[in-house]
C-alpha cells in the first residue's frame, strides 16, 4: 500500500515545511563535521514509520548512513535503541524532528491499533480503521493501523460504496441506491449503513455486500447476526471505546470500525542523541 514514491513525496512535503530556506541553527556547525547517533524509545509500544525517517535523512544528505535494528511491527519495550545513523553533523540534526515526526506519529498509530487487537483475540472479528486521519497522512496512517494488527476500511471515496442516509434521501431508497451502484461501479464493494432493524431487512434484501449497524445497541447487534444469517458482512460502528469493544465484538458481528484508531492517537515518545 505505501508505495516508494508515496514515501519520497510525503517526506519532501515535511522537510519543506520545517526546513524552509534553509536550517539556521545547524549553520553554527562546520560543514565538514561528521557525526553518529542513536534514536531510542522512551516507552513500550510497536515501531512503525521505518521508509520515512530514512528517507527524511537521505533526502538531507545522501551520505547519511542508517542501521535500523528492528523492523516495522516489531513490539518495542522502553530504552530500546531503534536506530543508528551516520553523517554529516549538519544533516543529522536538520532530518532530526522530520524523522521522528513521522516515527512517533505512525507508531503510536500501530500501537493503539496493537492495543485493540489484543483486545479481541479471542473472536474472529477484524478491527477496521476509518477517513478519520490527518490530512495528507492518510495512507501513512492506515499502513501503521496494519503494522498493529488491525485492517484498513476503503481508502477513499473512490475505491468502494458506503450509501449513509444522505445518500439513501436522495437516492430515493436503499434498493435503489444499490441498484444504481450495481450498475455504475461493477466490482466495487457496496456497504450500506443502517440505524433500525427495517434498513437492515431492507439492505440484505437488496443485495448490499456490508452492512453497517449504526449505533446498535448491544442487544440490537445480536439480533441483526441472527437476522443476516451471513448473507452480508455485518459491520459495527459508533460508539466503540475502550470499555464497549469487548462485548460489541462478542455479539458475532464480522467488522468493528474504529475512528480512535487514527483519530485520537497519541505520538510514541522518541529521541535521537548524538554520541
């Protein structure tokens, strides 16, 4: 999903927004300085966020040279060393807060994805993630949701139907709404949110692929299991936190979306020193 060029072109944005014209702070530095350092963890949680940093510094300075000692995904414990870099002072310390920038970020995004993965190990349900991610970011922070251990709802508006009550209004029906995704888009997932036991008789029998419970109450979502009979994947949403994930997820539905996955994620504490 993240490709090369996703990568160089997301980066080159960050270093044009810190460095600007040029890193004033580290001109005080002779240029012909050469210099190692370490980035470490402060905190437990898992790495993510690897091709970026790189990229941070080479794009600095090609002859900054990295040694990554763990890989993304990998479960991290406080005080463990991420990281050795080579190079030109200068370089190391003007790709310093771009690299850890996107390190923090995309691992604190993997490691609440981690965090609610474990979870619900205990039932064949799969976590997705949601639009709900910082502008620019998007495909950054759904990799990181996969390096923890939870998958990736649509990436955009553009690579599946999801038909809300909007939608629905000006469609006229959900049947209709369907049949008219049916015939534009060949292929295409269709997912159809519902808030009421009716939309969900509605939804299956037009044909929807995914149905999305709305704000089902615990009681409700049992109930649209024993209704779908599999006929669609039933997938639940609102309301999920931290203390209603266990028990929405052991209703039997297939899918849960989270927006806290990349909404409310808190960066990795993370530092580089030069030794």
């Amino acid at each position: 999903m993240i490709s090369p060029q996703y990568v160089t072109d997301t980066v080159s944005r960050a270093l044009l927004e810190d460095v600007g014209t040029g890193d004033l702070t580290a001109s005080l530095i002779d240029s012909s300085a050469l210099a190692s350092a370490t980035i470490m963890t402060r905190e437990a949680g898992i790495l993510c966020g690897m091709a970026f940093a790189s990229e941070a510094f080479r794009q600095t300075d090609p002859a900054c040279q990295l040694d990554w000692l763990l890989s993304d995904g990998d479960s991290l414990s406080a005080g463990d060393e991420l990281c050795r870099i080579q190079g030109p002072a200068r370089a190391l310390l003007t790709a310093e807060r771009t690299a850890l920038n996107f390190i923090q970020l995309l691992s604190g995004t993997a490691t609440t994805a981690s965090h609610y993965a474990a979870r619900v190990a205990h039932t064949g349900v799969k976590l997705l993630d949601t639009r709900k991610t910082l502008p620019g970011l998007r495909l950054a922070q759904k990799y990181a949701v996969a390096c923890g251990g939870c998958h990736n709802h649509r990436i955009g508006l553009f690579d599946a139907f999801l038909i809300k009550e909007n939608h629905i209004a000006a469609a006229g029906s959900i049947s209709a709404a369907i049949s008219t995704a049916r015939r534009a888009a060949t292929g295409k997932l269709i997912e159809v949110e519902v808030e009421t036991a009716e939309e969900l008789h509605q939804a299956l029998d037009a044909g929807a692929d995914r149905i999305m419970l709305d704000n089902f109450s615990l009681k409700q979502l049992c109930e649209a299991v024993k209704t779908a009979r599999g006929r669609a994947e039933l997938e639940a949403s609102g309301n999920v936190t931290d203390e209603t994930l266990v028990s929405i997820a052991e209703t039997g539905v297939d899918l849960i979306s989270i927006g806290a996955l990349t909404k409310h994620v808190r960066a990795l504490d993370l530092s580089m020193r030069l030794d």
